[in-house]
C-alpha cells in the first residue's frame, strides 16, 4: 500500500484519484451495494458511504439512515397535544356543560346524553377539562329520558293532562261572551261547573253582560281579583240600564280566575246577572242598554247611576266605630255625586210633564249633599250617625217614584229588605 505525499503549501489541489479499495478474499466481495457504484454522470464524484440523500420533505427508504434533519423514516411526525402557557388552566369544553345543564332541568329528555357523548372524545383529545359535567349531564338526562319513556307508556301522562284539563274548565269562563244566557250545574257563584249555553228567551240561571281581562303574570292574590271583580257593576249599568226592571232576586256577580287557572294562562272575568236563589232563574233576556231608551229616561238613568255608584262604594266594615276614616271617605264620594247628579238633572231640557218631579227630586238631593258633607267632616262615630241617618232618609228609593212615573220608567223600587228599626246600614245600597 502506498502514501500519496501531502501537497506542499501554496500548491493547488488537483482532482483527487480515487483510493484503491481493500481486497477481501470473503465471499461479500462480489455483492457490491448499487448504492456504492460509482456515477456514470460525474465519474468524479465519491460514492455516498450513506446512502443517497432524499430530497427535503420526502421520507428515506426503509433501512436507510435519514441524513441529518430529515423527517423520521418511520412515516409522518406525530402530533402534538395543544398546550396553554405555564399557569393558565385548560378551557372547560362547551357540549359538557350544556349537557350538565340539560340534564339538571330535565325539559329535554336525551339532549343531555347526546352532549355528554360528544364532549368526552374532544375532552381526550384536546386537553380539555368538564369530564365531570359531561358524566353528570348524561346521567340525568339519561334518567330523565328513561322516566319519560315509562310515564308515556303507562299513560300517566295522558291522565295528568285530562286532570289538568278539568282544573280549568272548572275555574275558567269557557269562553262565554255578551249576551250568552246559560245554566250551571252548581248554580251561579264565582266558580261555574258545567255551563251549557241556553237560549235566552227561556228559563236561565245567568246572562254574561260582559267580560275583561287581568293583566300581570303572578298571580295577584284572591283580595286582588275579587277587588278587580267590582268592575263588573259598572258593567251592569250600561247593560240593564235601569235596575228598578230587574227582578229582586238578580244581582250582578263575577266569574274570576283562580290560582290554578292563572298558571294555565287564565286571566278573564267573566260579569254574570243572575238569580241569586237557591234553584232560581230568569225567564227572557235582561238586556236593556241605552238604545232602549229615550232622550229623557237616558238623561236620568245616568244620574241616577253617578250616586249609585257612590252608594255600592261604602267600606267593608259595618260599625263605624270599627273604620270612621273609611265611612268619612264613603260618605264624601256619596256628597261629591249628590252634587254632580243634581246639576245633571237640573241643567236637562225634561218635557212639561216631568219638569216638577224632576226638580223636586233635585232639591231632595242638594239637602241630602249637606247632610252627607257634614258626616264627611264628623270627629267621632256620634257626631257622624246623626247627618247620616238624615242623608239616607232622604235618599229614600220611593222619593224617585214620581220622576219615574213622569219619565215612564219602572216604578217598584227594589226590594232592599225590611231592616229592624235602628239599623243604621239597612239602606246603604238606595238606589235614586
């Protein structure tokens, strides 16, 4: 073997000969790498000891050593789990808390379990926390859906729904309107069960005069919708205009929600005249609104109605000892409408007939207002009795006959009841 001498300094580097290769008398010697021969391109260029470099971003042969930075020779590079900065703690998946919020309020049997499913996978994948929640929210509503599939099944449902039902066809109206007459099984009363609409030209037991609605969502309270039930007496007045027509034993009464019904979207009263007797009825229509009447008896009748009002508005408490401040209030509303009904009959044109009744009825009214303001202004019960009592006497329904007869109304006062002598209250309700 021989030593090629180094180049001396300066001296220019010639081509390189190749090194004669090592005999070896192995059997190997024959199987010479394809790699390892010598290019027949560039007859200068050294044979690669390490196998032919891959062109960058291509994988090397299996077997063969990957040069320096090249991909593994393995196949792609693995991904990597996405991680957040030192210190920030991984996202909360989404789907695992819709699913524990579905599954809490149990409103959509299964939409839990569904969401619970979806978000464990990604909650492996991608790192993320609520494993807890997805498990919880899959649970309930798993439970729930497995609780509905049973009740569907044994029909309970269907039997809750009937029961519901009849709880408010029992507390509601059934859509009664204007002008519908009908009878009741348990008669009227503020709750109706078992209306059947009749005609009113026979006997019925109540006559709808009108109906409104309640507005709010909670419900208000049984004082509440019994004080919004008053309105129903405004509702008489304009329906059966004139109250001495109507039989004694018929008042106006309201049908209102109850608490039950409210729940259920119930908010209608429902204003009934009916009889108030045991078993009682009315035979033909109660309806007599303005247009039954003429100029003169309208004139009237809605003067009338100013004091009638004042008069249904007296307080709760019979005594008034028990609530002087309200009977003071009552009894100034009853002077403010003895004024405003005694201008109203005063300043209309009555015919010639009618034109003394009618003026005597108004002076009736302006000495009962004085007495009524002096009860306004009483310090104690005693001194608020006396003007009291004068004002109800001269109140008294038969004063009107005359002016009704006169005007060709009704002339049978209602019967009020005979009270016991003494019974300060007996004629709160007068009607003019």
């Amino acid at each position: 073997m021989s030593i090629s001498p180094a180049p001396e300094p300066g001296e220019p580097k010639g081509p390189s000969e190749p090194s004669p290769q090592p005999q070896d008398d192995s059997p190997q010697e024959a199987q010479q790498d394809p790699q390892a021969q010598q290019d027949p391109q560039n007859p200068y260029r050294a044979p690669d000891l390490y196998g032919t470099p891959t062109p960058y971003g291509t994988s090397a042969p299996y077997g063969t050593p990957a040069p320096y930075g090249s991909p593994a020779p393995y196949g792609p590079p693995t991904p990597q789990v996405p991680h957040t900065p030192y210190g920030t703690p991984a996202p909360v998946n989404p789907f695992a808390i819709a699913s524990l919020v579905t599954g809490i309020l149990c409103c959509l049997p299964g939409v839990g379990l569904l969401l619970g499913l979806i978000a464990l996978p990604q909650i492996r994948k991608r790192g993320q926390r609520g494993r807890a929640a997805a498990v919880v929210g899959s649970v309930l509503s798993g439970t729930g859906l497995a609780l509905a599939v049973l009740l569907f099944t044994t029909g309970a449902v269907d039997r809750a729904w009937r029961d519901v039902k009849e709880g408010v066809r029992e507390g509601a109206s059934l859509s009664l309107v204007k002008g519908d007459c009908f009878d009741a099984d348990d008669g009227p009363k503020d709750t109706i069960d078992g209306i059947r609409t009749v005609p009113c030209a026979g006997k019925h037991e109540g006559e709808v005069i009108g109906t409104f609605k309640l507005r709010g969502n909670a419900y208000p309270g049984d004082d509440a919708v019994e004080d919004a039930g008053e309105r129903c007496v405004g509702l008489r007045y304009a329906y059966a205009m004139d109250g001495w027509a109507l039989p004694d034993d018929v008042d106006v009464y309201p049908v209102t929600p109850t608490k039950e019904s409210w729940s259920l979207g119930d908010r209608e009263v429902t204003c009934v005249l009916g009889s108030l007797t045991d078993g009682g009825t009315v035979t033909g229509s109660l309806r007599a609104e303005e247009s039954a009447f003429d100029a003169h008896q309208v004139a009237y009748l809605k003067a009338a109605h100013v004091l009638d009002a004042a008069m249904d508005s007296a307080p709760d408490a019979t005594d008034v000892e028990d609530d002087l401040p309200g009977h003071r209030a009552w009894a100034r509303r009853v002077s403010t409408a003895l004024a405003a009904s005694s201008r109203s009959l005063r300043a209309h044109p009555w015919p010639a007939t009618a034109r003394a009744p009618l003026a005597a009825l108004a002076t009736r009214m302006d000495k009962a207002r004085a007495r009524w303001d002096e009860a306004a202004r009483a310090t104690d019960a005693d001194a608020f009795y006396v003007p009291y009592d004068d004002g109800l006497t001269l109140l008294e329904p038969r004063t009107a006959v005359p002016a009704r007869k006169a005007l060709k109304l009704a002339t049978t006062p209602p019967d009020l009841g005979a009270p016991d002598e003494g019974d300060d209250t007996a004629d709160e309700n007068a009607k003019v």
